[in-house]
C-alpha cells in the first residue's frame, strides 16, 4: 500500500510537467503581483538567475523540537530525536538568521509548547521582537492547540502576530483516528474554540491549518470555518516523505491517509465559497519552505526525504542555505509572502 501511495505520488508529479513549465514561465509576473500585495516592510531580494547565489532566507520555518504530545498518522516531522538546543546557542543562530534577511520567523515542531509549557519558545520570541526588534521580524507559531494556557498568552501573546492551530476535523471520532488526542482527551476542538477566544483577547491573529487525508476528504468544514473566522485557512494535501511518514525507517505508515490530487481538488471544490481558503498541494509544498531542524540544519526535500545541510551554527547561514533545496519561485507562487505582521490587518480581523 506504501509503495502504491508512492508510485501514484510521483505519476502525478510527472503529470504536472507541463503546467509547472508553465507557471515557471510566468513567474516574472507572478513575482510582481505579489509584491504589489506584500507587506511594504518585506523586501524580496531573489538571487540572480544563473548564479549559484543561495536564497535570503526571508521566511523560516524553525522545528526546534520534534518531540509533540498527538500522534497524528501522517505527521512527517516524527519524534526521532528529543533533542533542544541551549536557549542561548537558538538566540545565536536566530541573531544569524536576521542578520541574513529572514524577516518572519514560524516556530514548529512537533509541538512546540510541549517544551517548558511554551518557555523555551517564548523566549526565543521575545528575543526576536526585543534584541533583534532592529530586523523587524514577524512571529508565527504552528501548534496543536492542547497544551497551549492563557497564562502564556498574557506573558508572550503581545510579541505574536500569528497563531495557526492545526484542526484536522469538527468530528471527535475522526480526530481520534488521526490520532488528534493526547490519551483519552478528545477535546481538541473545544480547545480550538477556546484558543480563538484568547486569540481575540490578546490581538494574535488566528489561523487555522487542515492536512486533508482519507478520513476527512468527505468533511465539511466550512460551518465552522466561518464560525471561528481565521485570517486564514490553510489546506495542505497530505504528504508522504521518505524515512519520516513512508519508506524505511520511518516512524510512521501514512499510506493509508494519501489522497490523490483529484480527491484534494474534490475538497477544495466543495470549499471553494469560503473566502480564508489557501489550498497547498505536494507540488506547491515540497520544496517551497525553508524548513529549519532542531540542530539548526535546513532540510532539502527534494529527493522526496529530508536530506540535512551542515548547521548553520556551524558554516553560517550563506552556506547551509546551499544544502537547503529551496526553490525560490515556487515559494513566491504559492503566495508565500502575504500579510505577516498583525500590525497590517484590521481589529475586525484581530478581535473575536
């Protein structure tokens, strides 16, 4: 079955060809649409074509931990390690991180409060906002949302722009198959709402993120949606990665939750009137984000696996970012600059 989610995996790649010739062909105006839209603070510096010039690393997805308290079935950052950098050797490389032009920052995991109750984390975001206030970085943070206290919020929530908590259904039977629980607790979309609510509370926009798999793809989201009014909903297509969710060793089968890109579109056609909507399937996701690992080491997923670069801590950044596989272009395709900090949007979009 693993092998079969594969093979259809990498047929569709093959069947995209053509289209992504396409797009790439319109990437100058795609680039230039996007900039009229960004946040005027962000600067895009693109390297120039036909050098071997690395990217700026102006977006950075930190997996600081993998350790996470769910065992969701397609997760593909698995717990292989429990490994944490020292709090002052993280603020190092983050100082390197900006000096190199990152200018947003998204803290993830696993789970990322599963450290100190978010301590750790917190920290290092307020590092970012206080010493390195001169980079203008915007905050993020992906989390599952359980172990997430007001009492965090009240401390850290102000140096926040962006919270995304990942709900994956609205149903508790569903999310017990994924395996979005912590034991027996199956309260994880009580916890969503409540997690809005402090939100709104401490202007932290609020975001949600769905993986659409098999036991979902038939679900309807859009009442809740509405109801929870996220500035935006990100939709991925579940995504299978060699050693992590699929293949030898790997710490986790995902087969069995792989869904085609023609049920993914089915998904987003039944969605397609909710208005926070931003769909991201394989293509658009693989190699698009600049994903950053616990040693500090960005991960090339490229050959369908993450392959580490040498840390950053230990070759600077301009170099590890060599080893990175980010591909630039598609990142900017898939709208991956928008509205960062929460400064830019409306209270209406801030307040519960």
């Amino acid at each position: 079955m693993a092998c079969s989610a594969v093979v259809n995996l990498q047929l569709s790649k093959m069947m995209r060809t053509a289209w992504d010739a396409v797009r790439r062909a319109l990437a100058s105006v795609v680039e230039a649409l996007i900039g009229a839209v960004a946040a005027p603070s962000v600067t895009w510096n693109r390297m120039t074509a036909g050098t071997d010039e690395p990217a700026v690393p102006l977006s950075v997805n930190y997996h600081f931990t993998r350790q996470c308290n769910y065992s969701c079935g397609f997760c593909f950052h698995t717990a292989k390690t429990s490994f944490v950098l020292p709090l002052d050797v993280a603020k190092r490389g983050l100082t390197m991180l900006a000096e190199a032009g990152m200018k947003k920052l998204n803290f993830s995991g696993g789970e990322p409060f599963i450290r100190d109750g978010g301590r750790f984390m917190g920290e290092l975001i307020k590092y970012c906002k206080t010493e390195l206030s001169w980079a203008d970085i915007s905050i993020s943070i992906v989390s599952n949302g359980s172990l997430i206290q007001e009492k965090w919020m009240k401390q850290y929530g102000e140096h926040v722009d962006i919270l995304a908590v990942s709900c994956d259904s609205f149903n508790a039977d569903t999310n017990r198959t994924i395996g979005r629980r912590q034991g027996a607790r199956t309260d994880h979309v009580a916890k969503l709402y409540k997690v809005r609510e402090w939100c709104g509370q401490h202007k932290i926009a609020f975001k949600i993120n769905t993986v659409v798999n098999t036991y979902n793809v038939n679900e309807m989201f859009a009442e809740h949606i509405e109801r929870l009014r996220p500035v935006r909903w990100k939709v991925f297509q579940c995504l299978l990665l060699e050693g992590e969710n699929a293949g030898e060793g790997a710490l986790r089968d995902a087969a069995r939750f792989y869904v085609t890109d023609e049920q993914f579109d089915g998904f987003l056609r039944r969605h397609a009137g909710v208005r926070m909507l931003v769909p991201e399937n394989n293509d658009a996701m693989r190699d698009s984000y600049l994903i950053l690992d616990e040693y500090m080491r960005f991960l090339n997923c490229r050959n369908g696996k993450k392959e580490p670069s040498a840390s950053l801590l230990d070759v600077g950044v301009k170099d590890a970012l060599r080893g990175s596989g980010f591909d630039e272009q598609a990142f900017l395709e898939r709208g991956g600059v928008y509205m960062w900090s929460k400064q830019q949007l409306s209270n209406a979009e801030l307040e519960w």
